[in-house]
C-alpha cells in the first residue's frame, strides 16, 4: 500500500493524533509522529495564507540572509573567519561573522559524493581525474656514463 500523498504536517493528520493520545494508544502515535516531516519550515503554522503574505525579515528587522552554500571555483570573494577564531577565540569569530557572514557550506568543484571519493585516492588518482597533466619526461643517460656509474659503484662496494 502506497499513500497518495506524504504526510507532512499534522493538519493531514486531522483528529487521528488526538485520538490516538487519548485512547492511550502509544504505537499509533509515535508511528504517526514518525510519518511527519522532521523539517520546521514544513509546519502547519508557515503555510496559512496571513504567513505567506508576511515577510519575516522586515518584521523583526533582520538583515540579508546567510549564504547556503559558497563555491570555490566560481565565488571569488568566499568569507573565511577561521584566522579570527585562531587569533581571538569565539567571541572575535562571533563578531567576524555578524559583519560578513560566511557560508554554512564551502564547497570544490565537485559534488559532496565525488569529493569524498577522491579523498580517498593518491595524488596520481586525483590529477588524473581533474585532467593536469604532469610532465614525465625520463632522462636517459647515455651507455658510456651507465658504465663509469657501474664501475664506480663497484670500487665503493669493493671498499666496504
């Protein structure tokens, strides 16, 4: 059995949560309770229409929201308040980050998945992957200066 719709918020529910509390039926209701949505944006309360007309950051005058997520590769100007944490401790970090927030999330170029992947590979892996060629070029020396290495080598072994 699939249900049509998932169960979100405790408006779908309707009086079945009620009644599950009052008949002492304890199963029920944790299993109900398990169904909604964890997410506190996904409550009944913030999807009345009176919400929606609303606009929150003027009402408690709030300034512009913090970035989600800051790329490398493509954000150049990306905030990073860890030298204040490591010079001034917690409280400079708080201040730092109340005048230029930085993003929850710093990410490479490559998605969460992948880049936990090459992690995990060495160096050669990881270039590979990324397309940076590395020069590998071999010195060849010559058969002559092979053989006065060789004969050298031998006297120190001679010697020891």
């Amino acid at each position: 059995m699939q249900a049509v719709s998932p169960l979100v918020n405790e408006l779908q529910l309707g009086s079945r949560l009620n009644s599950a509390v009052e008949s002492n039926r304890r199963g029920e209701f944790a299993l109900l309770l398990s169904l909604l949505s964890a997410d506190a944006r996904d409550m009944a309360q913030f999807h009345t229409p009176e919400f929606k007309q609303e606009d929150l950051r003027t009402k408690f005058e709030l300034g512009a929201s913090q970035p989600l997520i800051k790329r490398l590769s493509t954000d150049s100007p990306v905030t990073n308040n860890s030298t204040a944490f490591q010079n001034g401790g917690v409280t400079a970090f708080r201040l730092n980050n109340a005048m230029d927030e930085e993003a929850l999330v710093i990410r490479g170029n490559e998605q969460l998945d992948m880049e936990e992947v090459l992690a995990n590979c060495d160096n050669h892996t990881r270039n590979r992957y990324q397309n940076i060629a590395i020069d590998q070029s071999v010195k060849s020396t010559h058969f002559v200066d092979q053989l006065v290495m060789q004969r050298k080598m031998s006297e120190l072994i001679a010697q020891a």
